[in-house]
C-alpha cells in the first residue's frame, strides 16, 4: 500500500505502454517508470503491485506529457521549454538519447509517428513541431486557434489526431 500512496504523490500524467508499463510525472521534471502487475482474466491491474522500475531527470519545468515509442524502446517527456527521447530499453536504461529545446512556442503534448519511428509529433500554442530525430530537423505546421493539449495516434490508419482549447479536433496524414 506504500508504493501506491507514493505513486499518488508523484502522479502528474500518465501513460500505458503495450507491456503494461505505467508512466507517473510530477511537477519536479522527473519522469517515475512503475511496472504494474496484470492479474485475472479480465487483465485489471493490481494496485499495490507497483513496482518503481526507472525514475529520469532532466527537466527544469512541469511535464505536460508523456508518450511511448511503438516499440516500447523509448519514451518521449515534454515540458513547456523542451522534449527529450529517453531510452527504455535493453542497454543504457533510462539515458536521454535526444532533446528538442523550445524555439519560444511552448511545448504541450506528443506523440511518436505512427509510419515513421524517428518523427515525434509535439502539439504547441496553434501549431504542431514534427520533429524528426534522426536527422535533427525540425518542421511547424500551422493547425489550430488555441493550444494543442492533446495527441493521439492510430496504428491501423497511420493518423495523428490533435486536440486543442479551440474546441476543434483535426486528423493528420
């Protein structure tokens, strides 16, 4: 019972993975990695059963947002002034591989690419960044009237959708 009360301390934002790994934030600008045991048929989640596997630091201002490469490999934290792409991974576990600092739009939510593993997808104030780490370029896309407070993506059709305080919701190719 003491790690969950730890857990709700610490709880900002959350995240699931495919293997059932649950990502908390705080306010502080570390991200903790919890891995929750499944149990039953029903796949529910046992509440005492989390056990703190990473905790990375790096981030000097609130995180907004996390998200999980579709490998499972790394994992995307966004502050208002920057992103960083830790690797979760087999090897150096829990090392920040790749870090995008603001160019004075501030950062709210991600989302790895669906099609294209090194393009992160980062919702701003009107406009979404594509970032594509590999090369460490980066591209802004005009999109909404508002912030873009949250992402989502959709392995079957290869959208990105965005959400934003406009009030709109916009598929991307």
């Amino acid at each position: 019972m003491g790690v969950v009360v730890a857990v709700l301390e610490w709880l900002w934002w959350w995240w699931w993975s495919d293997g059932g790994v649950m990502v908390a934030m705080s306010d502080s600008g570390g991200v903790m990695v919890v891995q929750w045991r499944r149990h039953g048929s029903g796949g529910g989640t046992d509440g005492s059963g989390g056990v703190v596997v990473r905790v990375v630091v790096g981030h000097t201002k609130t995180i907004h947002s996390v998200c999980w490469d579709p490998s499972g490999e790394f994992l995307a934290s966004v502050s208002e002034d920057s992103v960083r792409v830790w690797t979760l991974g087999s090897g150096s576990e829990g090392d920040c591989v790749h870090e995008l600092s603001c160019n004075g739009n501030k950062f709210q939510s991600c989302v790895f690419h669906p099609s294209y593993a090194s393009l992160l997808v980062i919702g701003c104030y009107q406009s979404l960044e594509l970032w594509n780490m590999s090369e460490n370029k980066t591209m802004t896309l005009p999109a909404h009237e508002g912030l873009i407070a949250g992402l989502a993506v959709s392995p079957m059709t290869g959208l990105v959708a965005s959400a934003s305080h406009d009030k709109f919701v916009k598929l991307w190719k």
